[in-house]
C-alpha cells in the first residue's frame, strides 16, 4: 500500500450488514502490520486481523519474552508468517515501517505508542480506553488529524448487531423522552490477598513495562493482566469497563460530554494491594439528562439478574442495553408486551472485534473515519477519567465538553495530565 495524505474523511457509522465481507485468508495481504502488546487481547484482534485476509504480519513487540514467543509460534501456525520480534516499539517503527499498528498494551501506554506509529506514517488500531489522563487523547486526535491516518479505537460495541438496533430504537423516540441513564458493571470478588513484591519474572523487562509510568516494585498481581486495578497504570473499573457504558451514552445522546460530574469512591470490602476503589458511584449532569455510574467489585447475588449494561429512563418505557443478554425495552404501559433481542457475539471472549476490524480495513480503503473515530474515542475515555478526576480532586468539577477544559478550579484542573518518567515526555 502507498501512504496517502487522507484530504477529507467524512464520519460514518456501519451497520453490520453493510459491513465488507471478510475475505478467505490469502497470501496477497495489503497491509505490513504489526501488533505491539502481544497478550490475550492483542492476541483476539490480531487472530481477527489475520482472518480478514489483508494483512501480513511483518512485526510483534513486548517487554515480556515469554508473551512475544508464544505470539510468534501461533501467528506462524495460523498463517505462515513468521514476523521480526522486538522488545521496543520504537526500533520496530524505524526498522519494520508498517502501515497498521495494533496497539494493545496496557493503559499507560497508548498515547506514545499510538502517536509513534502516526508519525511513521501507519494506520492504528488502539485498544480502549485511549490514555491514562485526558490530555494524552488530546495529543492523540490532534496526531491523528495532523497526519490524515485512520485511528480506530477498540469499543467494538460500536459495531455489535444488538447495541446497534438498540440505538436505533432509542434515537427513534419510542422509549420516549429519556431524562436518565444508569450505567452499572457489578462483578463479585472479596476482600483477596496481598501479593508480595518480588523479582521479575525472566525474560520480562518490568523498567520498560513501567515506562512514562512510575516505577514500583514488581509484583505479580499487577502483569499479567492485573494492571487495570492498579491507578499508576489504569483508572480501575470505571476506565477499564466504564468506557463501553460511557460510549453507550455518548452514542445516543447529541451532547459532546457532561458539565457537572461528582465521585463518590472508597475501597470498603478489599484488603489486597490493588488501589482502585471496590466501590464507586459517579453522578453526570448533562443539559438535557443525568446519568450514573456506579460499580462495586464484590457481592455476587442471584437477586441481580443483569449486572452489567445501561438503563435509559424514559417516558415510554425503560430500556436496558446489555452485554451477553442483548437489549430488552420494558414499556410504561403494562398492556404492551417487552421487547428483547439477543446478541450476536463471536465466541471465546463474546466480542465483535471482526466486524470492527472490517470497519477499520474500509475506512482505509474509502478513506473516511471509522465508526470508532480517536475522537470518538477520545470523548468516551473523557467521561471515565473525569469520574477518577473528581474522585481524586475530592469534589464536584464543572466540565466544558466544547474545549475539553476544568472551569474555575485549576487545582482540580492539575489532574487533566500527569507527570512522565524520565526519559518519556508527555505529549502536546
């Protein structure tokens, strides 16, 4: 593929039935990709990748050995390809030049990585949320608008059947005037254990892990795959869950963002040595509706049927959009029979990362924005990081969605960035 400077793209959101189809595998792929983060989810966007048939997989990068040869033997099983490995995403872009970069490592991580791969002049696919703090997806939309390349954020909800009828049917006024949302995620779990500190694993390069981050001692419950509990590295439930219920909101509402936002947050039930609440409540106020956040990380129940997904409120009914039980609309008028659809998820982890990844490819090819835009993104991040940002402000903020700003509080408005790690700059 020659790099195009993209002059105009147009934003468009897909239907799945209007989706490309994905090709059979083929060894005429378009695109020299690479996949920078090679664990369990990079992993499911790369499997996707490779079976739409587009895409050569000329790189792999990650600090940890053990994920990177374990990427490289099943993508050479799976196709054939046997890519360079690297442990620094830096040397890959240099030396590899792809035009798609998958970036799939942990939160903090993001905004280089998908900066870096813009300015070599690759397309990105970024796993959710966008950054750690707000200014890093700033920094990110302005990258990508700079550069005319596709960015594709991974809230593959976007593109899921049910969330997208469901849409339809909320934006086609019949649950009525709505003038609340209830996003909740609640899973069970206890007080846990603390993990001692210990010495890295072989083969992992926890300095480079780290990164702009903090360095603090390895432990073994933050990688793999704990990270997200922890806040030097992630915004805990509500920026690793949150987004999805965030975005959901921003899909349906024509607002930009909210213009009050409280946290309540605490740890009550945890004892282990993560650092994220176990228990928060969020209130958003919007100009035409509220919406609540809220997640605990214990008490499983048989009384709570749904533990994951929104409520829109409205004067014809209320409407649940959730995850693994598709959408159902239970009207105000009892004569009225409910209405459900079920989902249609691909198996092994219950996503629609295919249809996204098809999404992607066509946004490249027609030169438009994807369903899942950076900014799009972007917004969505905003909405989880202005609930952590309240919570460690201590107080209610005032939020400009226009100009992405703090109104009267520039002690509160210390938390839209964060200090970096020498020698890692944060980005403009």
């Amino acid at each position: 593929m020659h790099r195009r400077k993209f002059l105009k793209m147009s934003s468009a959101g897909v239907f799945v039935a209007t989706l490309p189809q994905l090709p059979d595998l083929t060894r005429y792929a378009k695109y020299r990709t690479a996949l920078i983060g090679t664990g369990w989810w990079g992993m499911n966007i790369l499997r996707e990748a490779i079976a739409a048939g587009q895409s050569k997989i000329a790189a792999i990068c990650d600090v940890d050995e053990q994920y990177l040869q374990a990427a490289a033997a099943e993508i050479n099983k799976l196709n054939g390809d046997r890519p360079k490995s690297y442990s620094d995403y830096r040397e890959l872009l240099q030396k590899e030049k792809p035009e798609i970069v998958i970036v799939a490592t942990p939160d903090h991580w993001h905004p280089l990585i998908t900066i870096a791969a813009l300015e070599s002049g690759a397309h990105v696919y970024v796993e959710k949320p966008v950054g750690h703090t707000i200014n890093e997806g700033k920094a990110m939309v302005k990258a990508a608008r700079a550069t005319d390349l596709v960015v594709q954020v991974g809230t593959h909800r976007r593109v899921s059947p049910h969330n997208m009828s469901g849409m339809q049917f909320l934006k086609s006024g019949k649950a009525g005037k709505i003038g609340m949302v209830r996003a909740f995620v609640h899973y069970g779990g206890g007080a846990g254990k603390p993990v001692p500190d210990s010495e890295p694993p072989a083969g992992l390069d926890w300095n480079a892990w780290c990164g702009p981050a903090p360095l603090r001692p390895y432990n073994s419950a933050i990688h793999p795959r704990g990270f997200r509990q922890f806040l030097d590295f992630a915004n805990g439930q509500l920026g690793d869950w949150g987004i999805h219920w965030m975005d959901q909101i921003l899909w349906w509402t024509e607002e930009k963002g909210p213009r009050k936002i409280f946290s309540s947050a605490a740890r009550r039930i945890r004892t282990d040595n993560t650092d994220a609440p176990d228990t928060q409540i969020v209130n958003y106020e919007f100009e035409s509706f509220n919406a609540v956040w809220e997640h605990r990380l214990y008490a499983a129940n048989e009384a709570e049927k749904t533990n994951v997904g929104c409520y829109f409120y409205g004067t014809e009914g209320t409407f649940h959009m959730g995850w693994l039980d598709g959408w159902t609309f239970y009207p105000a008028n009892k004569n009225k029979p409910v209405i459900h659809e079920n989902p249609q998820l691909h198996t092994g982890d219950n996503h629609n990362v295919k249809e996204l990844w098809a999404d992607f490819l066509d946004s490249i090819a027609t030169k438009r924005r994807p369903v899942c835009d950076i900014e799009t993104g972007h917004r969505s991040t905003n909405m989880s990081l202005l609930g952590m940002l309240s919570q460690k402000a201590g107080r209610s903020i005032v939020w400009d969605p226009e100009k992405e700003l703090i109104s009267g509080d520039q002690d509160a408005a210390r938390f839209l960035q964060r200090e970096y790690r020498p020698p890692w700059i944060y980005p403009a």
